[in-house]
C-alpha cells in the first residue's frame, strides 16, 4: 500500500431504489399486519447497510436487533422468543432486524424459522434478515420472500464514486476505479480507501494489481477455502478456468480434465490416475479428489441423467465402476453445477479465490488448463492461460524473451479472424499481450485494439482503462489516433458529445497521413457526433469535402473501432457518399443529396456487414425511405447478433425504432425500443438508451399512459442535458407536449412546442424540430396563436416538398386547413386524406379525420362529421391510440351518437372483478394512491399492487388514468340504464291504472 485517501463516512445509499421499496412496503404495512422479508446478495453489496436504512426508517414501534449467542449459537427457546416477540409487539408493530443469519449455527436458524412460523400476520411483528448469496441459502430461510442485491450498474457506482471522493479522482484513475469494482459498492470504497492523495488524482501511477487480494478478501470476508485440499483445487480451477471465459460459467468438462492433469498418479486409467475415484455420471469425471463426490453424495441426482461421464481417452485404462473408491466430497457451496457448467455464487468470491491462492498453485492451475485446451484445438483461450502461468525463478533474459515470444503469439492469434473467439474473448487476448509487452508503442497499439474489442463486445466500462493504459506519447501517429478513434466511438455512445467530436476530429487528423481511409470514416463518427449535439455549423465543418487520398484499401486489421470499422474497411465508397449526401441536405441543396445518400442505400443491399447496414439505414431514413431504413436496420440488428457485436444491437434497433414512427407504425416502434433500451442499459450505452427512452414516450404519447410519458422523458432528459443530445431532447420534449395534445391541453403543448419549433436559440434539433411543426400548429391554433403558426409554414413546405417524411405532405394540408377561413378548410381536409391515403400510416390520417370531423360538426353537418369520426376512432383503437380515441368518443358522444369501442364494454368487464378489486378501482378512480387506498382498506400496499395488476390484466388497461375513464363510463351507463328502467316502470303504472 502507497498510501491512504480518508473516503467521507455519511455516504449516501446509491442505486438502491427498488430494494427500498420493497422495504419500505414491508414497514408501512407493520402497523395492520405482520410480515418478513430477506435481503441477499452477495458480500459488499450492502445487505447490511439496508438493514440499517430500514430501521432508521421505521418510526411506528420499537426496533429489535435479533442475534445468535457467542459463537453463533441458539441461547433461547423458540416459546421465550415468542413470548418475547409478542410482548414488544402488543402495544406497537416491531421490526426485527438479523443481519448476516446466514453465519448462525443450524439450532439458531431453526429455532428463529419456527418462531417465525408460529407467528401470525396479526402480531404485528416484522423480521428482516440479510443473507449472503456467495452461498446455498439455508433451508430455514427458503420458504421467506426475498430481495435481491445486484452490483450497481454504472451510473450508481459512478455517483458513489464522487460522493466518496468529492469528485477529486483523475478521470483515468475513476474509469479504472470504476472497472476494477465491477458495480460492487463495499470494493469500490475499499479501492479508493488503498490509494494516496496523489495516486487518486493521476499525479503517482497506480499500484498493480488495483484489486489486489488484500482487497478482495477484506471485502469477501476472508479468503474462501473448500474443507480438504480437493475442494481448495476445485475452486481455484474454476475460477481460474473463469477468466478466459465469456460467461460467469466453465465447462465442468474443462475442470475435470485440468483437475487430472493437476493431480496425476502414474499408472493408474483417466478416472483413478487423478486420484480422483469413480465418477460415472455426475458431470465432472472422478470425484474423490476433486470435491464433487457421486451424485448421491453431491445432491446433484441421478447419475445416469446428467448425461456428463468422465472422459475416456486412447489408450487410456478402464473405467472404474460407481461406488468404488473413498467416500467424496460434496460440491463446494461457493459453487453451484447446472448441467455441464460450473459457476460461482457470487463473481466476487471467484476473484478472491483466485486472487488469494498461492503464486506457484495458481500458475499450476492455468498450466493444467493450458494443456487441456491445447489438446483440444482452442488456440486462444490456451494461449491465455500459457501466459498466466508463465513467472517464477527463470533468468531474467530467457524469461524476457519467453514473454515477449508469447505476447506477440497472443497477438496474432487475437487478430486472426479465422479464429472463432468472442469480441471478448478478443479484448482479454490483447490486454494480456499488452501487459507482456515491453515495447512502448507496440504496448499502445495492444492495449487500443483490446479496447476496440472490448467496446465492440458492449463493455464500454472495460474499454475506458484500457485506452487510459494506451496513452504513451512515444507511439506513433497512427496508433494514438486509433486510439482517440476508439475513445471518441465510446464516448459517442456513453458520453458528452462534444467530447466524442474532438476526439473524433483528433483521430482523424492523426490517421490522415498513414492511413486516409480510417481518418475519412473517424471524421464522418465525428459528423455524427455533432449532429447528436445539434450543433449545425460543427457538423457542416466536419462535413467539408475531404483531401484527395490514396484510392487503396485499408492495411490488414485497421478495420476501425465499433461503428466506424465496416464503413473504414469498405472502399472508402460508403464514407464518402455518405459525407457528400448529408452535407448537401444540411445545407438545403436537396437536389444533389439525393443521389449519394441513394448510393449508400444501394449499397446496403448487397452487404452483410452490420456497420454498413447501419450507414444504410441512417441514409435512408434522411431520404424518408422508411421501407428501406426498416430493412437495412433489420439486416443490421441480425448480422450484429450474429457476429456477438452486442455494441450495435441497441443502435439497429435505435435505427428500426426511428424508421417505425416515421412509418406511423408505434407499437413496433415501441417494441423495437423496449428491447434497444435493454440492451442499451445493459451495455453501458446511455447516450443510446436516452434516444431509445424518447422513441418510448413519443410512442405512449399518444396512449393513455401520462406516467409513462413523463417517466421516459424525464430520463431521457436527464441524460441528454448532461451529455449535450441535442436531437434527444427535442425528441422528448416533442413527446411531452404531444402528451398535453392528446390530453386536451393545447395551451400547455403550445408553450411546450413553441420553444422547439419558433425562430431562437432555444429551437430544437435542426433536423428534429420540422417532425413538431404539425403538432404545434393544431395547438397554436386552438390555444389562439395563430399568427405563431404561420410562422413555421413555409420552412415546412420546404421540407414537405424534399420527400423526406412521407406524412409532410398530408399533414402541410391539415395544417393549412386549420388556418384556413371556411370556405377553404373544407377541400383543404379533404385533399390532407387524399395524401394520407398514399402515404399510409392510421396515426396521422386518424388525427386528420378527428380534426376534419370537430370542423364539420362545429359547422353543423352533423351526418359529415359523424363519419369522420368514425372513421378516426377505428384509426385510434387499430394504431393503439388511447388518448386520441377518447377525443373521437367525445366527439361522437356530442352529436348524440354511441360510439362503439372499449368504453362501451365497460359495465361488463367491470363485472368480472372481485369485490375487493372492485373497491380498490373505486379509489383508484377517484385519485387515490395506493398507499391511500391500503389505509382505507386496511391492507398493505404490496395487496393492492398485486390486485391492480391484476385489474389492469383483466381489463385491458395501461394506465390508471383509463381505468378512471372506464369507471366513469360504467357508471355513466348505469345512470342511463336506471333512467330507463324508471321510464319503464312508469309506462307499466301507467298502463295498469287505464287497465
């Protein structure tokens, strides 16, 4: 240890915000029942601090910290802690908090699991335990529901960060910091507590390792060990077999053979050789040695169903048959066997397995590994565990040597793409043959394509250290602008923006002389860049015709990083058609940005790379050939999947979300972006996921789903003000007042949409902004502001006449319509349909008809209107446009029809609810909360939870603004009903009286 930085102790608890609340029901229902719950997860994910969360939380009673006697024992019995509990809990609910249970002895676990059985919901008792989850839970605690502790994602490690280090770190150190956590708070603290003042701000290089074992095993609670050195081999091959590999899992094959080449014993047939005894079916050959007994000693079944024999090789001597041999060893709890994979419990206690175990063992372990691997033809991942197992008292020179040898063999065999090995896989390759290299620049170029790698594998957080690791001024031009390429692609995707374009235009100017195609397509990355901030003048600066370059390819393996390497590896074509096309229409010469953006679409005809497909799909889109940008997204999403670039999924699907609202189409829009966001959270791309959550609330913009909007809104914003997404914003600002549109509140979307569309400095995206001028002039228009309107008309003719947007055309006539005097509007409507007829797409021609219909009937042509409107309620319900449907239901309503649809059903449906669910709906619809209506009821707000999803499944609705409206409906035709039925009884008196 170099020194130590002091980390601030009243820190905050971070990312947490399900598991809270799933406490928190937990305590607020305490004062009308009874209930329990377990916090697992595995060491330092903060079971503990939780439990001190909860009970400071708590108010309505006493709180009871519940332990075992010394040494983890039982010193009461099940009646005394009973009586116990009862007795606090009669005057007032208790909670009962038992941290760490899972290090209580049998008798303790049993005597609290019975007094916890015995305990009805009435007594107003509360347990809280926290378990680990590095290891089996205990059967006592099985049957309790739990809350699930998960690592951070990044945003919450990255908050922590800064709160513990008043956001002092040195970027470089925070992105190494950052990944050498792994989203595990107690290490993260445990990193930053092991550094200096000077190390933590980049001025002292950092220790190696970063997560050092000292580390591991003070946050792990010591370093795991199995009960007999077996197990203790056990667990160290798989966790040593786990770095090579792409999953949390090993094949059980792999550390069966390694475990016999680790433990041999001459003469002696492939299952006793090792020592091992028989093992004839439990998955992992042998057993006796290796810590996994037969199947009836191991608990793993049958052994005749796993289906995972020992291996028998030429030559090899007989199988010894079951039940011959010692008695073995059950697996280890740290580890869990599911068919033929091996896994840890807990990814923390695998690194601190491996990092804990003696040097010479360890680097025993990757040789027998090693050896295994090469046997069986996977050259890289035996070549990864030959360098781990290489050090020890060699010379200094042979050993150099053998290093050096080595390095450059993982080198090769990492770029060889005949090769099959995952982006991954890849990465770790590279970096290790990075750290074995002497070679300032060689270094550099190394740990830049494990980057590369690493990003195209969607590990951005993995990517960033190893570009800081890449940093060396003595490396040649070309290899700190591949570099600066790679950090500004991951910085695009996960970043400020802007300072993805500087470093894209760095790249560029470093690649120009060496290698002109690579610097073309860094400085189209870098276009793009600029268009996500919205900066026009950088883009088109970034855009300016390029320098004459040399026509030939790219040299072999400079395909470029991530999204920019297919287009770099393409004859340079794609990149400059591209780059013309888009700065033509940026700079509104649209008649000569047709043909090279429709070259690039061509092209993607033809190709099976995902980064072309994507350029295709993006030229498409700003030509509006929405058909052709679903396509070449479609063709993206699956050549991305096929090659494991899970980097682009989230982009494919970004492209094909955007291509399905152009079309109109929202629910597959929406689907396409529910996945994206997904995938775009789970890859460490923010940027992208803020695109995904505005395409979801434009989507639920025009449901009824208000909550949703605001929710998808107010994230994407957050990530956009931060990281300067011009064109996301705008996209979810647009969502929010077509939210008020839809909502009859014209004048909240009128001042919404004002700030977007209207000459300032506040105007929204300039390619974005014209896709709202439609909404803002139906709002402007009823909210008053007609002059506003106007305004915005003749820049959207323009972009109505390119052909861009296949709804422009239709919706320049509605929009000309609403402004219209009276004895123009009438062909205006009309002639708006005619154009939605060819352009297609139910949305907008349903708004046009609404509009259409409100005209007529304002105009007293009552049949006219009742038809238009009819015809845009269908449009409404095909296209799943809830809001905009009940506008057409109103409507009908006021010309005295009766308007078929869901509120017609709804007395019926109602019908079908319990009578509990039926009070909890009445509440609902008159505002309450759920909290408010489990005081009303008098249960707790998880009962009313479940009861409302299962209204909303059992009556179609989304929102609890729908249910309102169909409770009002329901009530409003049982009003009708009862007047009716007065009416006829009345009519019966009547006529019995003449009778």
């Amino acid at each position: 240890m170099t020194g130590e930085t002091t980390v601030r102790t009243a820190v905050r608890i971070h990312g947490r915000s399900t598991q809270r609340k799933a406490l928190r029901a937990l305590l607020d229902a305490l004062p009308h029942h009874g209930g329990h719950l377990v916090v697992a997860g595995e060491p330092g994910l903060g079971r503990t601090t939780l439990l001190r969360w909860a009970a400071r939380s708590f108010r309505a009673g006493p709180v009871l910290h519940l332990g075992p006697g010394p040494g983890g024992g039982a010193r009461v019995t099940v009646e005394r802690l009973l009586d116990t509990l009862r007795a606090a809990s009669a005057a007032a609910p208790v909670l009962v908090c038992a941290d760490d249970a899972h290090l209580w002895d049998a008798p303790a676990r049993t005597a609290l699991d019975r007094a916890v059985r015995r305990l009805s919901t009435a007594d107003r008792v509360g347990l809280l335990l926290s378990v680990a989850s590095d290891r089996a839970v205990a059967p006592e605690f099985a049957r309790l529901p739990v809350v699930h502790l998960d690592p951070l994602a990044p945003a919450g490690a990255a908050a922590l960060l800064d709160d513990a280090t008043d956001g002092v770190a040195a970027p470089a150190v925070r992105e190494q910091l950052l990944a050498e956590a792994e989203g595990n708070p107690a290490l993260l603290v445990a990193l930053v507590r092991r550094l200096s003042p000077a190390e933590l701000r980049g001025h002292r290089p950092l220790p190696r390792p970063l997560a050092d074992a000292a580390a591991l095993a003070e946050v792990a609670g010591g370093a795991p060990s199995g009960p007999s050195a077996h197990a203790r081999d056990l667990l160290l091959t798989v966790a040593a077999a786990g770095r090579a590999e792409d999953g949390t899992d090993v094949d059980a094959g792999l550390v069966h053979d390694a475990l016999r080449h680790l433990r041999p014993e001459p003469g002696l047939g492939p299952c006793a050789d090792s020592g091992l005894g028989p093992c004839a079916g439990s998955g992992l050959g042998p057993c006796a040695d290796s810590g996994l007994g037969p199947c009836a000693d191991s608990g793993l079944g049958p052994c005749a169903g796993s289906g995972l024999g020992p291996r028998t090789e030429p030559g090899a001597g007989p199988r010894a048959e079951p039940g011959a041999g010692p008695r073995a060893e059950p697996v280890p709890d740290h580890l869990v066997l599911a068919g033929d994979r091996l896994r840890f419990r807990s990814p923390l206690v695998r690194r601190t397995v491996h990092a804990t175990a003696a040097p010479e063992r360890r680097r025993a372990v990757h040789r027998a590994l090693a050896e295994v691997l090469e046997t069986g033809g996977h050259r890289l991942t035996g070549l990864l565990h030959r360098s781990w197992s290489l050090g020890g008292p060699e010379p200094a020179p042979a050993s150099a040597d053998r290093l050096a040898a080595v390095a450059d063999r993982l080198a090769a065999v990492a770029a060889d793409a005949a090769v099959p090995a995952s982006h991954r896989l890849r990465a770790t390759a590279y970096a290790r043959s990075a750290e074995l290299t002497a070679d300032g620049a060689r270094r550099a170029e190394r740990y830049t394509a494990a980057a590369e790698q690493a990003l195209l594998a969607g590990r951005p957080d993995r990517a960033r250290p190893l570009l800081a690791a890449a940093r060396d001024s003595a490396a040649p031009a070309a290899v700190r602008g591949r570099a600066e390429w790679v950090r500004g692609v991951t910085e695009l995707r996960d970043g400020p923006v802007g300072d993805a374009h500087q470093s894209l235009l760095l790249a560029a100017s470093l690649l120009a002389a060496d290698a002109p195609a690579d610097a073309a397509a860094a400085a189209l990355a870098a276009a793009d860049a600029a268009w996500a901030a919205g900066d026009l003048p950088a883009c088109l600066a970034t855009l300016a015709p390029e320098p004459p370059h040399r026509p030939e390819n790219p040299a072999p393996g400079s395909d470029g990083p991530a999204d920019a390497r297919g287009a770099a590896a393409h004859p340079a074509a794609v990149v400059h058609d591209h780059r013309v096309g888009m700065r033509a229409l940026l700079e509104g010469r649209l008649d000569r940005a047709g043909a090279p953006l429709g070259q690039v679409v061509e092209r993607g005809r033809s190709e099976d790379r995902p980064q072309t497909l994507l350029r295709s799909a993006a030229a498409a889109l700003l030509l509006g050939d929405v058909d052709a940008a679903r396509s070449g997204g479609a063709r993206a999403l699956a050549a991305a999947r096929q090659l494991g670039s899970d980097t682009l999924v989230p982009q494919a699907l970004e492209y094909l979300a955007y291509a399905e609202l152009r079309a109109g189409r929202h629910p597959q829009a929406r689907t396409h972006a529910e996945e994206g966001l997904r995938t775009a959270l789970r890859t460490g791309q923010r940027n992208t996921a803020a695109h995904h959550r505005a395409v979801l609330a434009l989507a639920a913009s025009i449901e009824e789903e208000p909550d949703v909007v605001a929710r998808h809104v107010t994230a994407a914003l957050d990530t956009a003000r931060r990281h300067g997404l011009a064109q996301a914003a705008t996209l979810a600002q647009w969502a929010a007042a077509r939210a008020d549109l839809g909502r009859g509140r014209p004048y909240d979307a009128a001042d919404r949409l004002g700030l977007l569309v209207l000459p300032g400095p506040a105007r929204g995206h300039f390619a974005v902004w014209r896709l709202a001028v439609p909404c803002f002039v139906e709002a402007a228009v009823l909210a008053g502001r007609d002059e506003d309107a106007r305004a915005v008309l003749s820049d959207f003719a323009d972009w109505a006449a390119f052909g861009a947007d296949p709804q422009a055309a239709a919706q320049l006539a509605r929009c000309h319509a609403l402004l219209a005097p009276g004895e123009h509007a009438d062909a205006l409507y009309r002639r708006a349909l005619d154009r939605h007829d060819e352009a297609g797409g139910d949305f907008e021609r349903a708004r046009t008809a609404l509009l259409y219909g409100k005209w007529l009937r304002r105009r007293r042509r009552p049949r006219e209107a009742r038809g238009r409107l009819g015809t845009a309620l269908a449009g409404f319900e095909r296209c799943g446009a809830g809001v905009w449907a009940a506008q057409a239901r109103d409507e009908l309503r006021a010309l005295g029809a009766a308007p078929q649809g869901t509120g017609t059903g709804a007395p019926a449906r109602l019908g079908l609810l319990t009578p509990q669910q039926l009070r909890i709906v009445r509440h609902v619809a008159e505002g309450a909360t759920n909290r408010e209506v489990a005081l009303a009821l008098g249960v707790s707000t998880r009962t009313v939870d479940y009861h409302l999803r299962k209204v909303f499944a059992a009556l179609g609705v989304r929102s609890r603004l729908e249910l309102a409206r169909m409770v009002g409906e329901a009530e409003q035709a049982h009003e009708v009903q009862g007047a009716r039925e007065t009416r006829r009884v009345g009519s019966y008196e009547k006529t019995g009286a003449e009778h």
